[in-house]
C-alpha cells in the first residue's frame, strides 16, 4: 500500500478502508499530496478494478 509523510512522519494510505469512511469523519485537510497521484491512483485501480 501507498504512503504519505506528513509533518516528517509516515502513513499508510489504506485504500481497502477508503470507500467505509463516514463523511464526519474527514475533516479539514492537512497536507497536500498531489505529487503522489500516480501511486495512490494505482492503488485504488487495484481496489476497484483488480490490476
């Protein structure tokens, strides 16, 4: 699975969880993680479509 680092520290972006997420639950963004696009695209092509 993809990562993000935000304030020097590493996440696992869990993109199995992605689509359970309750709407209150995302809250006000905090980073920016445009230049990792490609990956996470990836990973959710993987989640949804299988390749």
């Amino acid at each position: 699975m993809p990562f993000v680092i935000i304030a020097e520290a590493e996440y696992i972006l869990e993109t199995p969880k992605l689509a359970a997420a309750p709407v209150p639950t995302l809250k006000t963004p905090i980073a920016l993680q445009a230049t990792r696009q490609f990956e996470m695209t990836g990973a959710l092509d993987l989640l949804f479509q299988g390749f």
